[in-house]
C-alpha cells in the first residue's frame, strides 16, 4: 500500500495527514488486536477463526477497491486490521504445534524469510500494478492468495488448540487494546500537543498490570519480562522494524517526490531488498539452528544500521549509495529472522 499511496491520494483528492492515515488505520488495528484475538482464537480454535479472519480480509479488500472517498477506505483498513490480527498471531502458532522442536528453528527461519520477501516485494509488484492498472487493483490482486489459502485450510480438516484453560480476562484484553490504540494514536499525533492521548494510555497501562496481578487467570502473564533473553529479543525486534520501516516509508516518498520517480521505477528500485532476503535466507534459516542466536542476530541489526546511515544522508549520497543501502537491509532481514523468531 505504500507505493500506492500518492496514487490514491491525488485520485480521492487527500491531504498528506489523510494519506498517512490509510496505513496507519491498518497497523493500530492489528497490533492493538493481535495479542487479544490471537489468545480467544488459540482457546476456541485456531483453523476456524484463521478462516473466519481471510474471508474478512477478502471482504476487506473488496471494499478497498470500491471505495470512492476517504471513509470508506479508512473503514475497509480497519476490517483488515482485524483479520490481519488473527492471521498473524495464527500461522506462527500452528507451525509451532506441527514440528519438533529441532525443526523449529530452520522453518520458522523459511516463515520469516517469506513474511520478509512478501514485505518487500510487495513495493516491486505494487509499483508496476499502480502504473499499468490503478491503485485499485493493488488491493484486488491479492484476494486470489486469500482463496488458494482458504481452499488448503478447508483441505486439512484440521483444528489446532493451544490450551483449554477458560478466557475469563475480558477486562484485561479491553485495557490492552485501550492502552496500545491510545499510545500509538498519541504518538502520531504528538505534533498536535495531544500530550495527553499518551498520558490516558500509560494510566491504563497501570490500571492493566494491576489487574493482571491481581487476578486468578491472568490471560497476559507478565512475569515472561522477567526472562531477559525473551525481552532483549523483543527489544532487538523492535528496533529492526522500527529502522527498517521508516527507512523504506521515506525512501519510497524521496524517490517518487524528490527523485521524480514514477510507481513502476520505485517499486523496481525497491526490489533489491527482496533478492538479499531470498539469497541470505537460503542458509539462515540453518545457520540458526548452530550458532549462537545472539550473534546472527547482532550481525543482522550491524547490517541494518550501515543501511539506516546510508538513508540519513539521502540527499548527500549518489543514487547507487541508496541500492546498496536496500542491499544492506535485505542481508540484514534475512539474517535477523529466523534466530530472533
């Protein structure tokens, strides 16, 4: 969606803060959702719910690609945002429950692999369906991938539970969505001096942990912060798509506004990112499961950080600099994946 975005704004006649908006309805919603949904959907049935949340994301697309003003595009992201919630914090959990756990590491390094190549090339493929077809047809290409998944779901004839324990913590699933959708609301709007969006969230965020500690069945155990290698992972995953998804946000703007690039020459410009994931990821995966994480992971966010340095000086550096600085990012990705998953 972020190469198609100046499409989409010149064609429904959008200011910069309506633009940014289409993406960001998508992202608050399945983040704030994801944790919640993914703990109801592994109690009452992973496949069913995985079903349910793709022919969702179908109706969502559709809808996305009829839109004919801001609203109706702003609410078809929103019903993705929820889909998207369930299928990402599914897919994970089924592989985990289907292999050993000397497996694990070498699949789960493929998984990420795939999430990642799909990332990026989705910015080649996006760029060439925008210049020949429209900006609609981005979100239409991808509802046959959604059939072909549903029809394997179907196939299977099978359902996947993580425990059977009662999800009685409905009052600690609304504070985490109240808290994640207000912290990330008040951060985007932090230029406006809604200070105090972020101070209601980290209220709710004290009134959350109080709660889960003092309840019976907590559905959010926050004593795993306790385990350091759990939290340093989280960290490390934090600052990859943190660097890597601003550096890719405004390097697609910098080409197509600054640059003059058309949607087409962005994408294939951005498809150097891709090919490193696809060439690195080939033996990560297997890399992981013999060296110590920690170090592959370094590795990868040293990478990353030589990529994001290139970018600071975008208006500095020769073109070819920003090429290698996509290089950089998809060796970076490619290795950081699977040992941090």
């Amino acid at each position: 969606v972020i190469v198609a975005l100046p499409s989409v704004a010149s064609d429904l006649h959008l200011n910069v803060e309506m633009e940014h908006a289409i993406n960001l309805v998508f992202l608050i919603t399945s983040v704030a959702l994801m944790i919640p949904l993914g703990s109801y959907v592994s109690k009452y049935g992973i496949g069913r719910f995985l079903k349910i949340s793709i022919l969702l994301m179908i109706f969502g697309l559709l809808l996305s690609a009829v839109s004919t003003d801001i609203n109706m595009l702003l609410f078809s992201r929103f019903i993705q945002g929820i889909a998207a919630a369930v299928i990402n914090s599914s897919v994970y959990v089924i592989v985990a429950l289907q292999l050993p756990s000397d497996r694990l590491g070498y699949v789960l390094g493929i998984m990420g692999s795939c999430g990642y190549i799909g990332l990026c090339l989705s910015n080649t493929v996006s760029g060439i369906v925008v210049y020949y077809l429209g900006w609609r047809v981005v979100f239409l290409i991808l509802i046959p991938i959604y059939i072909i998944t549903l029809l394997i779901l179907v196939k299977l004839h099978k359902e996947w539970y993580t425990d059977h324990i009662e999800v009685t913590d409905h009052i600690g699933s609304i504070l985490y969505v109240l808290f994640i959708g207000l912290f990330l609301y008040g951060i985007i709007e932090l230029d406006n001096n809604d200070m105090w969006v972020i101070l209601a969230s980290f209220v709710i965020l004290i009134i959350f942990i109080y709660v889960e500690r003092h309840i019976s069945n907590p559905r959010y155990d926050l004593k795993i912060f306790r385990n350091f290698k759990y939290l340093l992972g989280n960290y490390s995953a934090f600052v990859m798509y943190f660097m890597t998804y601003i550096a890719s946000y405004i390097l697609n703007y910098y080409l197509q506004h600054v640059l003059g690039y058309d949607a087409r020459l962005t994408g294939l410009f951005l498809l150097a990112t891709p090919l490193a994931v696809v060439f690195i990821s080939a033996f990560a995966g297997k890399l992981s499961d013999k060296i110590d994480e920690r170090v592959l992971s370094s590795i990868a966010l040293i990478f990353i950080l030589i990529d994001v340095l290139l970018l600071f000086f975008m208006d500095a550096v020769p073109v070819y600099m920003l090429l290698v600085a996509c290089i950089l990012q998809g060796i970076g990705h490619g290795l950081f994946s699977s040992p941090n998953n």
